[in-house]
C-alpha cells in the first residue's frame, strides 16, 4: 500500500472513529487502553499518586521523544475516562455533590496538569508564571 494510500485509509478510519464516539445520549464502551476497576470492583483514587505519575511519565518520554509517549498519553486518558464514567454513574444514583465534585475536581486537574506541561513543549504557548518563577 502506498503511503498516500495509506494515509487516506487512516483518515477514513479516525471519521469512523469520530462518529461513533460524537454521541451525548450515552457513554461509548471501548476497551483501548482501558483502565478502570474490573466489574464490581470501585474506581481508584483518581487522587493516588501513581496516577499523576502516569501523566508525569508521559511528559518525560515526551521530552525524550520516546515512541512510547503517545502510548503512555493514552493509558493516562484511559485512566481519567474511567473516572468520568465513574461519575457519570454516580450522577445515575443521584450520588452526593462530594463524591461527584471530587472525581470531577481530580479529572479537570489532571486535564489542567497536562495543558501546564504541554506549554513546556510548545513554543507558540506561554509558560504560566509560577512555573517560570520555578525555573529561575
């Protein structure tokens, strides 16, 4: 397969992708790099540290340019996708306002954690001042 054709295909393949998953109505299973709990097991702590060490071991093979880091990205988004099906759930079972702010404080912090760590790499974005001060 030439590579225009093979880009072409790829391209087809990310559309059958995207409308399948442009859905509100309902959460979308997949099992790529899925890592919640096993059925009937609860979720992890999305505040467990290993799990923000998931994203910081992303960024280091990025700053690396290891070809595991779009790997490591993945398995980390798996991680926080867990968390929002989780509370997605809770919502379901009219679950108390602290136990869903809490996976969804730890979810958009997380999401947060990687756009600071992203400034790092991109020369178009700038690096928020607490972490320049850091720098110095």
């Amino acid at each position: 397969m030439t590579k225009d054709a093979e880009s072409e295909q790829l391209h087809g393949l990310i559309e059958k992708i995207a409308a399948r998953f442009d859905e509100e109505e309902h959460v979308v299973e997949t099992t790529a790099y899925h890592q919640g709990p096993s059925a009937g097991q609860p979720p992890v702590d999305l505040a467990e540290k290993a799990k923000i060490h998931g994203l910081a071991r992303a960024a280091g093979n990025q700053a690396e340019q290891d070809p595991a880091t779009l790997g490591r990205y993945a398995i980390w988004t798996g991680f926080l996708r867990s968390h929002l099906i989780e509370v997605e759930r809770l919502v379901a079972r009219n679950a108390s306002q602290t136990e869903i702010r809490r996976d969804l404080v730890g979810v958009i912090n997380s999401l947060g954690a990687f756009q600071v760590i992203q400034t790092l790499f991109d020369d178009n974005e700038v690096i928020p001042d607490w972490l320049e001060q850091a720098r110095e």
